[in-house]
C-alpha cells in the first residue's frame, strides 16, 4: 500500500505546475484541443479495511487539452461493492469528484502523433472528495473525505469522432473521520476504460505557407525600329578632304527624302565616320572625325535638330578590305591600291526612332 509520502511523490510527478500549463507551443505543434466527453466504466480493488468485495462502476468525464502536453478533466464516478462491514447483506454506494490532470509526457505536437493507431501514454493525478455511503441489515450511513489519486493511462484514436481511453490509477481515501471500519486511510486502486468523445469541428493541420513565386524579369521591351544608311566617301568627298561634295550633299539628301517618304520620326542619329589605312593613324582618325561633323552640319541644315545628332570618328578601323588584299590582286601602283581601298572609305549614319502610322 502507498503511504502519504508516496502519495506526494507521485501527485508531484502527475499534477501540472504553473510553469507547465503556460508551456507555450508553436502554431507547427499541430494537436486536437476540442472539449471532449468521456464515459467510462470502472473497476474498484479496495482497501482490505473496507471488508468489501471488488467492485463495478462507472461515471463521464468532461475535459479538454490546453497544449500539446496537458489535459484537464472534472471527473465524476460511481462505484458499488459488496461488503460484510455491517452484516452480510451490506453494500458500499460511493459517488465521488474529482479534478485531474493528464501529462502526455512524448508530447502530441506535430501531426504524426494523431495519426490514427498511434498510442499516446500519459501519467494522470488529480484531488477531490468522495461520499463513503454503506446500507445493509444493521443500517446505513455516510461520509464525505477527501481523495486525490495517480497513475498512467493511454489514448488511442481510433477515429476522428472517436478515442479509446485507458488507466490504472492509485486512490488515497483519508478517512479522517475513520468512518469506513474505524479504518484510518484507505488505499484503492481503479482500472477505467473509457469511449472519449471529441466535440465540435476538427481543428485544422497548420499548413506551411507556400513559397513565394519566384520575382520574374518582365521581358525587355523591343528595341526602337532602327535604319542603317552607309555613304561612300568617293564622291561625297573629294579623296583625303572632309568637304562634302554637291553629290555628297544629294545622297544625304535622299537619305532624308527615304527617311520622310517612310514615315520614320528619327529620335537619335549616329555619323560614323572611317577611313582606308593609306597614311598615319593620327590623321585617318582626325579625317574620318571630320567627315562625320561635315555630315552632320549638312543635315542641320536640312532641318533635322542638331540635338538628336552624334558623330564619332574611327579612322582606319573596321576595315572593309586591307592593303595586304589589294597589294595580292597585282597591280601594286598606288592608283590602283587607293581605288582598291575605295570600300574603307565611308560614312556610315544608323537612325533609331518609331515608326509612325
């Protein structure tokens, strides 16, 4: 039998400290906290100072889980036992009350742990009163004292309506009255087994939030219609000058002409200018600079805004067709290399804008 020492020991190790019923959890430690009902049936072996045979009976508890570890329950019961205390005919009618608490000591979060099947153990402890009520041939009579009781059970959900519920527990009965057999405590113990009830809707398992789309690049806009122009310098130009000819000035205007006649409104206007490799670096780049200015100081004056027009010069680079070309065609007379070289000599004009209806 269980002492008052032992008693303590393991209603410490049952009951729920404060510190434990504010243990928090996150919104992941998916468990079931809807109220519940449980009837039970019970089965009393008691206190050999009861003179009273093993016992039936039965009672509901109403409780609900405040966190993935704890349960709470009002728990009433009745029980009867045959005893021979006040004659041979005499019966025991108990009814008692009490508060519990139930530690699920593996835990309930996450949704593996309600899974149907899975066996989740947990220890119980609880206080309350019981009425010791005895009738038989001799009289009756009864007595309210306090009880508290501890133990260890299981739950089993079966269903989503529906869990089986099972314990053995300890009950400690003071007697302080020593009404029962001028018995001072008594020490019983109770196997219960119970349908537990959930009530209401299921709760919902936390779902994690889905990742966020991935940020797609709008697609780049098309590029502005574009119009290429390429001027020889032969005949724009008189060769190694940067002064445009009356027919220089007549293929710029018709590139003006074509770009009107196509209803093209040029926002920007690039002059390139080039030219062949005959004589120093320094100079084809000062030339080929000129001419493009020449260029584009013509279509000024044609109207077309001075703002919208840039000018580069690249000398004797990107070559159309190089002195090692012409030199291997055979006639090595400079006539012949300059007109040769003729391709490299050039002005090139790229206008961007919109095409407009």
């Amino acid at each position: 039998m269980f002492d008052r020492r032992s008693l303590v020991a393991c209603c410490v190790l049952a009951l729920p400290c404060a510190t434990g019923l504010a243990q928090s959890y996150t919104a992941e430690q998916y468990f079931d906290n809807r109220w519940y009902i449980t009837p039970f049936g019970v089965y009393v072996n008691p206190d050999g100072g009861r003179l009273a045979d093993d016992g039936w009976g039965g009672g509901l508890a109403i409780g609900k889980p405040i966190s993935p570890y704890w349960n709470l329950e009002l728990r009433g019961q009745y029980e009867e036992m045959d005893s021979t205390w006040l004659g041979p005919d005499s019966k025991y009618k108990n009814w008692s009350g009490t508060f519990d608490a139930q530690w699920f000591f593996l835990g309930r979060q996450g949704l593996r742990a309600w899974q149907l099947g899975s066996v989740q153990p947990y220890l119980v402890g609880g206080i309350g009163a019981i009425q010791d009520k005895i009738s038989g041939q001799a009289g009756s009579d009864s007595k309210t004292s306090f009880i508290a009781n501890a133990g260890v059970g299981i739950v089993w959900p079966f269903s989503s309506w529906g869990r089986l519920v099972a314990d053995a527990r300890y009950r400690y009965d003071d007697n302080a009255d020593r009404f029962v057999n001028n018995q001072g405590q008594l020490d019983e113990w109770m196997f219960t087994v119970g349908l537990q009830i959930p009530l209401g809707a299921p709760p919902t398992v936390a779902q994690a939030a889905p990742p966020p789309a991935p940020m797609v690049a709008p697609p780049p806009p098309p590029p502005p219609p574009m119009r290429n122009f390429q001027l020889s310098s032969d005949g724009t130009f008189v060769f190694d000058k940067a002064v445009l000819t009356p027919a220089g000035r007549t293929k710029v205007d018709e590139m003006l002409q074509e770009l009107k006649t196509s209803n093209f409104r040029p926002r920007s206007i690039m002059v390139v200018g080039y030219t062949d490799p005959l004589g120093s670096t320094e100079y084809n780049q000062r030339l080929s600079v000129a001419r493009a200015n020449a260029v584009r100081d013509y279509m000024v004056q044609q109207g077309v805004p001075a703002g919208v027009i840039q000018t580069e010069g690249r000398g004797e680079t990107d070559l159309k067709i190089t002195e090692a070309d012409c030199r291997s065609q055979g006639d090595r007379s400079r006539s012949a290399l300059i007109a040769c070289l003729q391709p490299d000599r050039r002005v090139e004009i790229r206008a961007t804008g919109e095409q407009v209806q």
